[in-house]
C-alpha cells in the first residue's frame, strides 16, 4: 500500500499518516515542527464506516475476480 | 421406418462433423480475457460509486421541481475533524520569571477524501493456457464481385489433443484450459491525483473569531 502523507496545517510540512493507527487514537507528528495530528472523537465513527465499506468492496472485487477463474 | 431410419443416420453424421471441425479457439481464448476486462471494469465502477456516495454529500441544483428538467447536483467533500496539538513557549512573567511550555490543540477540517487509502486495484497480469489440437484451419478471404483479392485471416479449430506415452498414442476425454490471473495496484487515475493533491495542499490555518462559532 503506498504511503499516506497530509499537509501539516502548522508549517505545510508532509506527515506521513496510517487511517486505521488514527482510528485506534495514535497521533503523528510533525518532523519539522513537531505538531501532533490525530483523529477527533466525534469523527472516528465517519472515519470507520467509510474505511470498512471500501475494504468491503476491495474485498468483494477480488472475491469476483477469483470466481472469474475458469 | 425407412425415413426415420435416414433421419438417425443424417444427425450422427452432422454431430460427428460437428465434432470433427473443432471448437473455435478464438472464442476459447477471448472468453478469459472479456471475463478480465469485465471485473476490471465492475471494480473501477464501485469504486467510484463508492467515491460519489460516501466521500462527498451531494445537493440539488435545481430550484424548479420539473420533472423534465435535468437535475443537477452538487457535490461538496464530507469533511472529518483532526486535533492538532503543538507546544508554544510562554514568556516569563513578573510573578513567574521562568518561561513556560504550554500546549495547545486546534481542531481542523480535512475532507475525508484525503483519508481513505485509496488504490487502483486491477488485474495486472492474465496468462492463458490452453491445451488444444489444432485440428483444421479456414482461410477467411475477401472477395470483391466474386474475385478473391486478399487474404483477411486465419481461423483455427482445436480438439481434445492426443496424449503420447512412448509409442503409443492415447486420445483422452478431456482437453485443458488454464487461466491465470494476478491483481495489483496500479496508478491512480490524474484526474483524482489533482483533486487529492489539491485537498492536500490547501489544509491552511485560519483564525475564526470566537463570535463566529
């Protein structure tokens, strides 16, 4: 899976980021200014559902794919 | 009795002919690859589906309800709240002569576009093996008021192929066909990039008066 990265919004800074530690409550910080991001409580819930539908259909892609096989 | 006899005689003769011209490996072979492109294709739609409705919260455009109208929609970017925490250095006071770290957290919007790992899956690799005796062979030829003028193709027919086990030749029941497929990631579409990137990008920090939330 390629790297994740947002724009810090203290310096502009890339910082590299993995969802689904953010939705476990890991903050990650800024390398050069050393700001921490993480996930509010109010979103994790938005964050999860929508992470879990597109594992689904990822899922659910490859399931097809493989009844597909002759 | 005699007619029905004919008759009986006439259908073993079309379904040993029928078997003896082949199955056409044109159509063996494009069926793997149509079921390739089809999954593929099923998989970019759900994705984008999947992209329209739980990424975005779409409005209507349309003031009138006329239902010859077209609707329009709008899409805007759902949006998540991160905290950002960061250390300030507070200045001595007179009471306190040593300066002081503090630390202060701001919430922001992302949208929520920028979080979801997204990834281009599809089928990278698609190899085809097919195990077939190639048992007769058509010219395809164009012909222009009755004369040929060029040769258009070859079309092929293959049969169960014959087995050879040292000096005998067995002919077996079956034939086979193999296909194999490998799924993997491949670049995101430019158009998305940008939009990504632009998202990215933009995440500024704003002071909003307290009046205002």
């Amino acid at each position: 899976m390629s790297e994740q990265y947002i724009a810090c919004p203290n310096c502009k800074n890339n910082i590299l980021f993995d969802v689904n530690a953010l939705l476990s409550g890991a903050s990650f910080a800024c390398s050069k200014c050393n700001a921490k991001i993480k996930l509010a409580n109010e979103s994790k819930e938005t964050v999860s559902k929508s992470i879990e539908e597109f594992n689904s259909i990822k899922t659910n892609a490859l399931k097809q794919q493989s009844h597909d096989k002759i | 009795m005699l007619i029905l006899l004919t008759k009986n005689i006439s259908m073993k003769r079309s379904k040993r002919r029928k078997y003896h011209s082949g199955i056409s490996i044109d159509q063996l072979l494009a069926a793997p690859l149509v079921a390739a492109a089809n999954a593929n294709s099923s998989m970019a739609k759900k994705q984008t589906v999947f992209l329209m409705e739980s990424c975005f919260d779409r409005y209507s455009n349309s003031e009138d309800e006329d239902e010859e109208e077209i609707e329009e929609f709008i899409y805007h970017p759902k949006m998540v709240t991160l905290s950002m925490t960061k250390n300030i250095i507070v200045a001595g006071t007179e009471k306190y002569k040593k300066p002081k770290m503090n630390q202060i957290s701001t919430n922001f919007q992302v949208p929520i576009l920028t979080l979801i790992p997204f990834n281009s899956l599809s089928l990278t690799d698609l190899t085809v093996n097919l195990d077939l005796e190639i048992v007769s062979q058509k010219f395809r030829k164009k012909s222009d008021n009755g004369k040929v003028i060029a040769s258009d193709g070859v079309e092929l027919s293959g049969a169960v192929s014959y087995k050879t086990l040292g000096k005998k030749q067995y002919s077996r029941k079956y034939s086979t066909l193999s296909v194999e497929m490998n799924a993997g990631s491949i670049p995101l579409p430019v158009g998305f990039t940008t939009i990504l990137d632009l998202y990215t990008k933009n995440i500024n920090s704003i002071s909003i008066d307290k009046k205002t939330l």
